[in-house]
C-alpha cells in the first residue's frame, strides 16, 4: 500500500501533528451473476444474487484484503466469552499490560531480543562447525592440547607429518572418483540397483560427511553398491543353475533327464507290441512327452538366449560395472585401513580429509571468526538485560496503576467487597533461557497473573491497594479469600472485571484476544495507537441490575475523550438484551428476523434499522417486559431514557 494514500485527504480540519487522515470506506450493494454452468435447477433462476464490496482508502479503490489489513487493529471485536477465556493464558494477560507500557520500550525490548537470539545462533554455529572438525586421534595427541587451534604452533615434524596425511589421503579420493566414473548404469536394469548406483555416482568425497546421516554418506553408498553388485552375481548364478535344472541331460535331477528317463520306462512298458490299444496308448503319451519337450527347450532359450531373457537382462546390469566383487571389497579394505590409521570411523574419513587440509592451510574460518561472535553475543546480551529491565519497571508500574483504578470501580459494579490485583512476578525466566529468546517466545522475563480478592469483613479501600510507583505487594491478609480471576470469578464478573480493564487501557481486550501470535511475531506498527472503535458482543449477557447500569455507564465512559489525550472519542457498539445499555447510546439500533409470505419456505428475512422516539421507547419496553405490563414497562422505558440523556449531556 502506497503511504501517500495518507495524506491524499488532507486539509486544514486535520489534526495539527504532521499526520494526514486516514477515510477507509466500504460499500455494500447486491448484484446479480450469473449462474454457473450446470448448476441450474428447474426451480432455480438463471442468476443468482452476490454480495458485492467496493472498498477505499481516501478515495483510493483498494482491495477488500488491504481495507481489513488497514482497519483491523482499529476496529476491534470482543466477543465476552472469548475475552474470559483468554484470561486464562498468560501470554493474554501480559499483552494486556503491555498495551499500556511506552511503545520505545517494547519496541527497544523486542529489537534486542532479536539481536541477541541472531548473536547467539552464529556464535552456536561456529561452535557447532568447528565441534564437527574431525582430527586423527595420533595428530592431537602428537601436537599437544591446545596447539592444534594455531598452525603457527605446529613443529617442522608435524607439518611434515601432516602433509604426508593428506596427499596419502588425496591420492585415495582420486582412486574413489576413478572407481565412480568407471560405473555406467544400465537404463533397462533393475529400479532398486539402478537406484544404488545413481546413489554411489551421485555421492561425493567432498560433501561426504557434511551432516550428521550417515546413511547418505559416500562410504555407506559404497557398502550398499557392494552388497548389490553381490546380490546380482548371485542372481545371475541362480538364472544359468535355473536353466541346468531345466535343460541339461548331464544334471541328474534336471528336467530334461527326467523327460529321457520317462521315454525309457515308456518303451519298457510298451514292449513288443506294434500295434492295438497299448501301443495307442503309448503313442499318445510320446506325443505329450514331444510337446513337453519342446515347451522345455523353450522355456530354456527364453532364459538364456533371448534378448529379454532373464541371463542377458542380468549379464547386461553387471556388464556396467567392470569391477569383481574382490575389487570393491578391496577399496572397502583400504578405506577401513585408512579410518582405522587415524583412529576415526571410516564414515567421516572424508570430513577428516577436509580438517586436516583446513589445518596445515591455517583457513578454519570458524576459529577465526569465533572471538568477535562471543564479543557480540555478550554486547548483544547485555543490551537485552538492560531493555528487559526496563520492560519490568514500565509493567510493573502498569500493573499496579489497574489494580488500582480497576478496583475503584467495582464497588459502582456491584463488587463492593472485591479487589482486583494485576501481579506481576519479575524475572520468572533468565534472558539466555530458550523460552525468553527463542522463537515463538515471550517478550521479558516477567509473568503475571489476575487475582480477584474478596474481604468478609470490610470493604476494601483505595488506600489499603498499593501506589502505582510502590512494588508489587501482596496486600491480602488473613481475612481475605480468592484467587486467579480465570478460576475464582463467576462469567458475571469476568465481564465486568473485562470492561473495567477495557475502560482504564483502551484496547487491552482486543490485544488479549489477537495474542496467539507471539510478541516476537507481531507488527509492532500500531504499538501505543488504541482502536478507534470496539464492537462487544454480548458483554452484559450475566449482569444485571444495579450493576447492569453501571455497566452500561462505563461503556459510555469509553466514548469520553480522556483528559490531556489528542485523540477523538472512541466509537463503541454493543451488541446487548440490557435495556440498561440499550437506552444509554447515542443511537439505537434494532436487529430482528421475520418471516414473510412472499418468501419461499425455509427462508426469513433480517432487518435492521434505528429506533428513536415513541419506537425507541416501546423497545425498551420489550426489552424490559416483553409482552408483560406494558403500561409500566414504558413508565419504566421513559426513566431509562432520561438517565441517557443525562449521561450523554455529562458527556457533552
């Protein structure tokens, strides 16, 4: 979104602090459209009707998606049920304070945060890369402690020594790659050795050992291409001993002797005679015995000679890789006589190729780089301590001025002997803990809970709560009960507790409900700028009587522009069944559901539409009464009118 759009509406009745205005606008119309191929039914229209939004920015069209992107944290939506739900989490409660605390703060809080998790992941990578550096136990050992992590203390001996490792390491790399280039794999050749192969060409020395799987490691490629090249000379053993078994008149147990052996015994039953039913007889089964064994010689070529044989399908798989099983196992012996000389496993031979070259060049990047990255991690982390400091001392400060104002507001709730205490716990974790600046964490160090406190022996005063500069203290005593506002509270007072912290910090509610995202995580651009206009649903649903109107008194204090603030009144929509409420707005509006004749069957109609004079009062005097003493409830309905207006003109 262009940010000029800001001040494209700017005039001399704006704000004289530098800022444009911002005009977001939606407009709402039906349309027709036609409906889709297919869909249409007998008792169906060929168009149906949508809902259309035309959507601006002073003046600008802009899409739906950029409107609510725009207008989503100045509108808020507090659903009562939801908001008493969140308060159960703490990540809810702290985003409440922290809709109060200085934006430079959280802001500062949140940059050093990020700072030091960045400082301290490369300064873990480093470690990490040089604790994967693997060195034969014989050149550690041969150096001393220490004198490997400088090639300028290595001896004339055991830089010579050194040299000798790896051209005696370079020279069997370069036999490893002549033996991968030597294997050709056959296109016609079986999936699962023509995936061992394309492993084996695929895998390098140099990358081998460069995570921590071996299985995809150039040595364990090799001893799975072993293993394969011995399984097919052991199939192509078993495809020629199939023909043998089949065809072959030297096997005594072959199928072809067997066949011989039958025709003799056939002649041998037959005996002398030339002609009449036996020797019939006997002609039909050589018959049989001629198409057995043509079917055998057959089945034979078909192994053996045919192109698709079984023989020739298995020679040509070998044929591509000119080496005897002798021959790999010996480089699979050479190797492990390598490993075994420098006392590593032959699986990171090739990273210890790599070390080794690393040393005697003097280039291990990360041990260079290592002293600077602590040197920051440890500005990074102290800058950190000091912003979470800060952070505590600005909730703290939070926490007890809402305890305070909270709690001098719900005697007028119809909580006399209650008090409301936002305590904050400093310093639950530390700064290097995951959890303080890991991802998806907090912001801070601190926790806090809600605790709703009741004294059975006197109303509990202003001055009993502690200061807003004081420390957090716990101020209960032995005549005092009650606990976490989650567990303790009745939904009555959730509510009310809800809308007394939604007055004394505009917007702490909607922040609560929008904190499943981490702190880290957030867009700290409306940090400090409260909604514009908060719609609460249902708020009143479980209070009634003397607090119901207290209630709705409140809601009407959020509409107040508050003393020494630049900014206008905030807008406020209360979706309620409380005539209390109801009768204390600017305006009315009644939402109802009727049916109609004109409507087909299984659809109503919704209307909505404001209410002012004789129609407002008859409203709220179904909303008091329903269908009950009508005539009081209007008396009634016309003292809740003139409460409101007294409330407003105090507005005014």
């Amino acid at each position: 979104l262009d940010p000029s759009l800001l001040f494209l509406s700017k005039n001399e009745n704006d704000y004289d602090n530098g800022m444009g205005t911002l005009v977001l606008k939606r407009v709402l119309s039906m349309g027709n459209s036609a409906a889709t191929a297919g869909t249409t039914t007998p008792s169906s229209s060929a168009t149906t009707q949508r809902l259309k939004s035309n959507c601006e920015i002073n003046g600008v069209p802009v899409t739906l998606k950029t409107l609510k992107t725009i207008a989503g944290p100045l509108v808020v939506v507090i659903d009562a049920a939801v908001a008493a739900t969140a308060l159960s989490k703490p990540t809810s409660r702290m985003a409440i304070i922290d809709t109060a605390v200085p934006p430079e703060i959280l802001v500062y809080a949140r940059t050093t945060k990020m700072d030091y998790g960045d400082c301290r992941k490369r300064r873990e990578s480093l470690e990490q890369e040089l604790a994967n550096r693997v060195l034969p136990l014989s050149f550690s050992s041969s150096t001393g402690a220490g004198s490997s992590d400088d090639p300028s203390n290595h001896s004339d001996e055991d830089l010579e020594l050194l040299q000798h490792w790896i051209e005696e390491l370079d020279d069997f790399e370069a036999q490893i790659a002549r033996f991968c280039d030597s294997i050709q794999p056959d296109s016609g050749a079986d999936a699962v050795f023509s995936d061992v192969i394309f492993a084996l060409t695929e895998a390098s020395w140099a990358s081998s050992g460069e995570n921590e799987d071996i299985s995809s490691s150039l040595y364990s490629n090799l001893l799975e291409f072993r293993d394969a090249i011995k399984s097919l000379d052991e199939q192509i053993g078993q495809a020629y001993s199939a023909c043998q078994s089949l065809g072959s008149l030297s096997v005594p147990d072959s199928a072809a002797t067997a066949l011989q052996k039958a025709r003799n015994s056939l002649y041998d039953a037959v005996g002398m005679s030339t002609d009449g039913p036996v020797s019939n007889a006997a002609e039909k089964v050589h018959d049989l015995l001629n198409t057995i064994e043509s079917d055998l010689e057959e089945c034979v070529r078909a192994i053996e000679d045919d192109h698709k044989g079984l023989v020739q399908v298995l020679e040509r798989a070998r044929s591509s890789v000119d080496l005897s099983i002798e021959e790999i196992d010996q480089i699979i012996v050479d190797w492990n006589m390598l490993a075994r000389k420098h006392g590593i496993s032959p699986y990171v031979l090739p990273t210890c190729h790599k070390s080794l070259r690393s040393e005697l060049d003097g280039n291990v990047e990360a041990r260079q780089l290592l002293p600077e990255a602590l040197e920051k991690e440890k500005s990074a982390l102290a800058r950190f301590e000091v912003a979470c400091e800060h952070l505590t001392k600005a909730r703290k400060y939070v926490a007890n001025t809402l305890s305070l104002s909270v709690t001098n507001r719900l005697p007028s709730l119809g909580m006399d002997t209650s008090a409301f205490d936002a305590r904050l716990m400093p310093e639950v974790r530390k700064c290097t803990d995951l959890s303080a600046y890991g991802p998806g964490s907090g912001l801070g160090l601190d926790g806090i809970d809600f605790l709703l406190l009741h004294d059975q022996e006197e109303s509990i005063s202003a001055e009993r709560m502690p200061s807003p500069m004081e420390g957090n203290k716990n101020y209960m005593n032995h005549s005092e009960r009650g606990g976490k506002v989650d567990v303790v509270a009745s939904a009555g007072e959730k509510a009310r507790i809800l809308l007394a912290i939604e007055t004394e910090l505009p917007g702490s509610i909607g922040a609560s409900c929008g904190s499943s995202r981490s702190t880290s995580e957030a867009t700290y651009s409306t940090i400090g700028c409260p909604p514009v206009a908060v719609l609460y649903d249902e708020i009143d649903a479980h209070v009634g009587g003397r607090a119901a109107v207290s209630l709705a008194n409140m809601l009407a204090d959020q509409t107040r522009q508050k003393p020494g603030s630049s900014r206008g009144r905030e807008q406020v929509i209360s979706i309620t069944h409380s005539p209390s409420v109801a009768a204390i707005a600017d305006l009315h509006l009644v939402v109802q559901r009727v049916s109609h004749p004109n409507l087909q069957i299984g659809t109503s109609q919704v209307l909505a539409g404001s209410v002012d004079g004789q129609e407002r009062r008859q409203e709220l005097a179904r909303m008091a009464s329903g269908d009950l003493a009508t005539d009081e409830a209007e008396i009634f309905a016309d003292a809740l009118i003139r409460e409101g207006i007294k409330q407003r003109n105090l507005e005014a």
